[in-house]
C-alpha cells in the first residue's frame, strides 16, 4: 500500500528534478546558448520549475530571437502583439514575424499575414496576405488554408468566391488544420448555399475537436442534441457543450442553462439553469443578456432573492478565475520543450490578439471541473 510520506517524498523529488534542470538552463542561458534561452523562457511561462513569471519569459524568448531561432521570434512577436510580459508594441511584433518569416519559418509568414489582412502594426495589404499565406500553406501550414478559404469566402481582398473557397478549407483539413476542418464542417451543416450533409459534419467536427478546436466542440455537441442518432453514445453531447462553456463558449453556457431549464438529458433544476444563464451573461456580455432576458426573467419568479444572490455570487467568482474565451486547446510536440502547448484565447475587445496560456493546466483544471459534474441538483450547488 502506497502511503502519504511516500508520496510526498516522490513529489518532493519531482520538484527538485525540475527545479534542478531550471538551474541548468539558467547557467547555460547566460552563457548564450539559445536553445536554453528559449526553454528556460519556457520554464518561466509555464511555472514549470521556477515560479511563473511572464516578464522573464518574454525577455528569455527575446534573447532567443535575437539570437536568430525562429520560433523564438514567433513566439516574442505574438507577446509584444498581446502585451504578454510586455507592453503591447505592434511595431516590434511586426518587426519579430518579419524576421521569422525571411527565415522561411511558415509561423512567421502566417502571422505576419494576419498582420496584413487586419492591418496590425503595417497597412493593411491583402494581396501581401495572400502572399505570405500560400507561401506558408506550401511550407505545410494547414492554417494559412483556412486564412485563404476566408479570404475568399468573404471577399477580402480577392473577389468572392465560395467554390474556391471550400478548395481551401479540403486543402487545410488534409493537412489535420483543426480551424479549416471546422468551417468545412460548417459549410456541410450550416451555410444555406451548400448541400447538407450531418453526418459528414459530425465526421469533421470530431476531426476538430481532437485538434483542440473550442467552436468545434460547441458544433458538434449542438448537433449531436438535435441529430442524437449520430452520437457514437447518449453521453456524447454533454461533455462536449460542457468543455466549451468552461472554456468560455457562451453560447455553450446558454445551452447547458436550456437543458437545465427544460430537463432534457439532465435533471430540470431551475437554480442550475439560471446559474448557466449568468455565465453565459458573463462570458456573452450584452448579446448574450439581450437573448437571455426572458429566460432570466422567467427563472427569477421561480427563485427566491437569496438564491438569485446566491447564483450570482458563485457565477462572478467563477467567471473571475475563468474570464478568458479559449479558441484553440493546442497539444504538446514531442521534441520542442521550448515551446509548450498553449491554449489561445479570442482577442477581447479593443485589443489585437488573444492571450495564451498553458495548455496543460487548462486541461488539468477542465478534468477537474468536469469529474466534478457540471450540471449540478440540489439546493446545495450553485
């Protein structure tokens, strides 16, 4: 039987190795080698080792990059675009892509593409986009795809053109781009112009899911509620809707209220509805309460002024440990520990780019939330 001082003695252990190879890193990164500078840099994004500290990642990257790794320069081009461990300066992250991209590094061209087509930190300069993105596509980036099925699905900066751009979106969910397979799947379940086919939705939807693609999940488990006889199993919906609304779906949140609310596939709980409801007020803000009113409404002649108060103070000290709207749940490469899985958030408004943050916690924190039920009953949960 393993007992409690055993294991407290194989984590202390575990923290010392870790602690051990920070220290190791440290004194090869003064010395100049960039492959430490870029781990280390890593060490200190994820707290992995050595307490968390953004300021020290980003001047660890930096010195990285300015040691020529082109990864590096990715990676300290999208801090100075998100103001992580730095102030927010476009010239400088535009300056980083740019040197990544002449490197041939697709993640610079990419970037640097988006920088054109949203005129970030550059004039805005779509053909320039295109460029970058078909360069990048031809260096085996599935994303850049996805960019170009954008462009010409909605006519930015080239003519529209659908059927081109449902080439694209093949093109990039060939090479297992989580965001091209997602709006392929889109087109075969939602778009009006376009032959529906759910099944071969639901197909590419998964796809997605597995590439970490959070609007994926809230696809897929929506449809699967409307078609349950393409669900692999009655459990499959749920935890689906349930991994997005933590990752900050609101739409995602509303839904879980509406099956808490009407009692399909879980037990009707009127407190539990209404606690869904304001977190997806909380993560939708003014849309989501304009299309929530009624149902807020409706709950509140059912609860009591304690209990409304009581919801509300669970949702806003929730919501404050989870503000972020995650977009892609990105997954570990074996191989480059200098650069860790991060999870993206959507750019919230008045800023130019996402945050990131570890990937590996989030997928830690979410096993937690979701083993600890989701969708609680009772008078004793929020």
């Amino acid at each position: 039987m393993v007992v409690l001082s055993e294991l407290i003695t194989a984590a202390s252990a575990q923290l010392s190795s870790e602690a051990l190879k920070v220290n190791r890193l440290q004194i090869k990164a003064e010395q100049g080698s960039v492959r430490e500078e870029a781990e280390l840099a890593a060490a200190y994004f994820t707290g992995n080792g050595v307490a968390k500290d953004l300021s020290q990642a980003a001047r660890w990257y930096e010195k990285a990059a300015e040691g020529g790794d082109p990864l590096a320069q990715v990676q300290i081009g999208y801090f100075y675009q998100a103001g992580i461990g730095v102030p927010v300066d476009l010239v400088q992250a535009v300056h980083w892509y740019e040197l990544s991209a002449a490197a041939g590094n697709p993640r610079g061209m990419e970037n640097l593409g988006v920088a054109y087509i949203k005129g970030i930190g550059v004039q805005k300069n779509p053909e320039m986009a295109r460029h970058l993105f078909t360069e990048a596509f031809h260096k085996g980036c599935g994303s850049c795809a996805s960019y170009l099925g954008h462009m010409f699905y909605f006519g930015l900066g080239v003519p529209m053109n659908k059927a081109t751009a449902e080439d694209w979106y093949k093109s990039g969910t060939r090479m297992h781009d989580p965001m091209a397979t997602y709006n392929l799947g889109l087109l075969y379940s939602e778009s009006q112009e376009h032959v529906h086919d759910f099944g071969k939705a639901a197909k590419l939807f998964r796809t997605s899911v597995q590439g970490g693609y959070v609007p994926a999940m809230h696809a897929l488990g929506l449809l699967l509620l409307k078609h349950p006889d393409l669900a692999k199993s009655s459990r499959e919906a749920l935890p689906l809707i349930e991994t997005a609304s933590y990752a900050g779906n609101w739409r995602s949140s509303m839904v879980l209220g509406i099956l808490a609310r009407d009692g399909n596939g879980v037990t009707a709980d009127p407190k539990v509805a209404y606690y869904h409801f304001q977190i997806a007020v909380r993560q939708g803000g003014e849309e989501a309460q304009k299309l929530l009113a009624h149902d807020l409404n409706a709950l509140e002649a059912k609860l009591s002024a304690d209990k409304q108060s009581s919801v509300k103070s669970s949702a806003d000290a929730w919501y404050e440990q989870h503000h972020l709207t995650l977009v892609l749940i990105g997954k570990d490469v074996k191989g480059t520990p200098a650069f860790p899985a991060t999870a993206i958030a959507a750019a919230s408004p008045g800023s130019y780019i996402g945050e990131l943050v570890s990937a590996t916690d989030f997928r830690k924190n979410a096993a937690t939330y979701l083993d600890l039920n989701l969708s609680p009953e009772g008078d004793e949960k929020p």
